[in-house]
C-alpha cells in the first residue's frame, strides 16, 4: 500500500504553516518532512507529535491507497 499526506500539506496551507514551522514545533527531524514529501513512510512516532501540534488524528493527515507500481 502507498501512503499519501495530500491531506497534511493542505492543512498545513489553511492554518498558514510551512514544513518548517511545523518541523520545529512537531521536534520532528528534517529527515521526516523530506520522507513525508516524497510519501515515503515515517514513524508512528511523528506522526503522533504532527497529530499533537495541528490537534488532529492521523487519518486527517494521510491515506494509504494502492501501490503504484
């Protein structure tokens, strides 16, 4: 299964955030806002303390559908 974080990003603009505000307020590394663009999976973990900081769960902010392959 692919995963997809469309939804993050466009949360992310309605609260006029950019990955790096939320890559600091998050404590999440570089590493897992670049994984995260290339819709590559992180850990639980991060996605846990984006939840936390945008208050929202993690089907709010990513999806799994079909590998693309």
């Amino acid at each position: 299964m692919a995963v997809s974080y469309k939804k993050l990003w466009h949360i992310l603009l309605d609260k006029d955030m950019d990955r790096k505000d939320l890559e600091k307020q998050a404590g999440v590394s570089h590493y897992v806002m670049t994984q995260m663009g290339k819709d590559k999976d992180v850990s639980s973990e991060a996605l846990r303390k984006i939840c936390a900081v945008l208050d929202c769960k993690i089907d709010d902010i990513m999806e799994y559908g079909p590998d693309s392959d």
